[in-house]
C-alpha cells in the first residue's frame, strides 16, 4: 500500500513540476483587472510572468502585508482557478511577516492520507527548483516576501507544503537537477 502510495504521488508532483516549469499558461487571462501585485501573485502561483507588475506596490512604503492581503483578496476573487490539467489554485492566504500561501489542489491526486514529512523531504526540491525558475518568485522572495504552496488532495487534504524564500530560490537554482 505505501509503495503504491508513493508511486501515486511521485507521479502528480512529477508532472505538477514538469508542468509548471514548462507553462505558458492556456487558461484565460484570470488576471484581466487585477492589480499589479494581484496578478504578479497570481503569476507565481501559475508559472506566468507578469514583469514584475506588482514590485510598485511592494517599494511604495506602505505596509507591505497589508500589500498583500488586499492582492490575495483580488485574486481570492478569480478562483478557483485551473493552472494545468493536474492542479487548481483554490486560495491566496496571506500570513503576518510578509507571507502568502497559495493553496493547490491536485485535481487527479486519491489516495490514502500523505506522509507530510516524506512529501517535503522526496518532493519539495524539485518543485522548488520549478518554483524559483519564475521571475516574479525570485523578484518576490528578493523583496523579503516569503510563499508557501500548499498542495491538497481533492477531498482536501494536506498533501506537504513547498516553502520558497530568497535562500531557498538561491540553494534551488544553485542544484543540479536529478
């Protein structure tokens, strides 16, 4: 049962990282009137690039987690949101300190309750890799804003959760891919 387990959810996270390194998202433009920091949020939760719409807002001194609650309330406001054929943004959370989870449901994930601690040891560094590939990940994570994706089954069960900062991104980008 564990082997298979493992094989299921080698499979989803392989092809969530094959798929998000390699996007350009097909989906329609979620982001048509979102704000500048709203649709670069949205961006790194989907691979797409916006040029670094959002960095206006986060120098304009004002309180940067306030920044960010109102950004994940826009995009709040276009989800769920289909980001490939295996997984669907469900919901920005923003965090105190700077932080924002973005919640993904893996749409073809069943299988039994996941080991958490086996998920982010075998899992994470390849999606971080994937992850930090995306310009407005690093321009975000360089700007102290920390992310953290949460992956859920479909019956919305944590699954593990992939951690990205400006260390992160740096260690990340720095391995070589296995």
């Amino acid at each position: 049962m564990r082997s298979s387990f493992i094989t299921s959810i080698a499979f989803t996270v392989a092809s969530c990282a094959t798929l998000y390194s390699a996007m350009v998202l097909a989906a329609p433009a979620a982001d048509d009137g979102l704000g500048g920091l709203a649709r670069m949020v949205l961006g790194a939760a989907t691979g797409r690039n916006t040029g670094a719409a959002g960095v206006p807002s986060l120098l304009s001194g004002r309180n940067v987690d306030a920044a960010l609650e109102r950004a994940c309330a826009e995009v709040n406001g276009v989800l769920p949101l289909v980001i490939d054929k295996e997984s669907i943004l469900v919901r920005c959370r923003p965090l105190p300190s700077k932080r924002i989870m973005l919640q993904i449901k893996l749409s073809n994930f069943a299988g039994p309750t996941p080991d958490l601690a086996s998920f982010e040891v075998r899992f994470a560094p390849s999606l971080q890799r994937n992850i930090c590939t995306n310009a407005d990940v690093q321009i975000l994570a360089r700007m102290g804003v920390d992310l953290r994706y949460r992956y859920l089954t479909n019956d919305n069960r944590r699954i593990g959760d992939v951690y990205i900062n400006s260390d992160v991104c740096q260690q990340a980008l720095r391995s070589p891919r296995y």
